[in-house]
C-alpha cells in the first residue's frame, strides 16, 4: 500500500502535534489585524512573524526567491491589497541571499549535474544586484494602477547575522 501518508516528514507531523496542543488562533480573522503584506525570501533563516514582532493574524506573507516581485507576486498583491486590507506592503531582501549569490549558469549546472537533463532553456530568477531589484519592485508597485492610492509599499534589507531589518530609502 505503499508509504504512510507522513513518509519522511514524520519530524513535521510531531511538530504539528505539539503546535496543535498548544493551538490558540480559533477566533483569528482571516484579515491581517495590521494591514501589512510581507514579501520575503524563502530563505531558512527568515523567521517573519518572529523577525517583524508580529503574531498570528497579524500580517500575510509571500515568499520566494529573493523576495522578487515577479507577474505572479504581483497579481496576489492585488488581491491582498484590494479584497483583503493589506495597506502596507514590505519587500524584504536580506543579506547573504543565495539567489544573489548564484549565478544563471551556477543553477543551470547543478540541475544538468543533478538530474542529467539539459537545462538551457531554464532561466532562474537570479538577482543581479539586490538594492537595484529592490528600488525597481518598491517603485514598479508604487506606480501599479491596480494597487489602492492610499497604500504605503516600502523596501528594507533583512541582516542575517544579527536579525535587523534597515528600512531602504527609495
Ligand atoms: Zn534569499
């Protein structure tokens, strides 16, 4: 019949056992309590509720590789913005960040070294130079039509070895 449905993640579902013994987000609305969206990078050492003093209920979190606002990213963040009360929004880079580190050719031989394929036609969303992706997503959202008027987007770079955040001025 195969594996159980946990499989390797056994150490998830312990984890989740105790998380849920403790549980206490019933009555918590769906709704971010300080109209914040974060935009993060998927990196493990981003903890974001802990990092921002935030609490459950309180923020929404989008996260990807370089914390890049990308077609997709974008089209979320309306929806966060418009339908569910995210007013503020934060792009949040950080330092150390692999996927300013890789390059597109370092990403395309790994994969080729991993799994045998030719991946030339792949293309990794690599970050050139993480302050000017940073200026360019802060203003391309600011400038977004589809984003409410009154709705304040800010840029800031998150320091891995000490856990500040340093508010970018663009
Ligand atoms: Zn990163």
């Amino acid at each position: 019949m195969g594996q159980e449905a946990n499989g390797d993640f056994s150490d998830i579902a312990e984890g989740n056992v105790r998380f849920v013994a403790d549980f206490s987000g019933q009555e918590t609305p769906g709704l971010p309590a300080r109209n914040l969206l974060l935009l993060t990078c998927m990196d493990c050492r981003i903890v974001p509720h802990e990092a921002l003093g935030a609490s459950i209920g309180d923020m929404k979190v989008m996260r990807n590789g370089g914390a890049q606002l990308n077609p997709n990213m974008v089209s979320d963040l309306i929806v966060a913005n418009n339908v569910l009360n995210c007013d503020r929004i934060l792009i949040m880079p950080h330092t150390r960040c692999g996927m300013a580190a890789a390059t597109v050719e370092s990403v395309r031989a790994a994969v080729e070294q991993n799994t045998g394929v030719d991946a030339s036609d792949y293309h990794p969303s690599v970050v050139e130079h993480q302050l000017e992706k940073l200026r360019v997503d802060v203003e391309s959202l600011r400038s977004n039509p589809m984003i409410k008027p009154n709705t304040v987007v800010q840029g800031a770079m998150y320091d891995v070895d000490t856990g500040q955040i340093e508010f970018i001025e663009i």
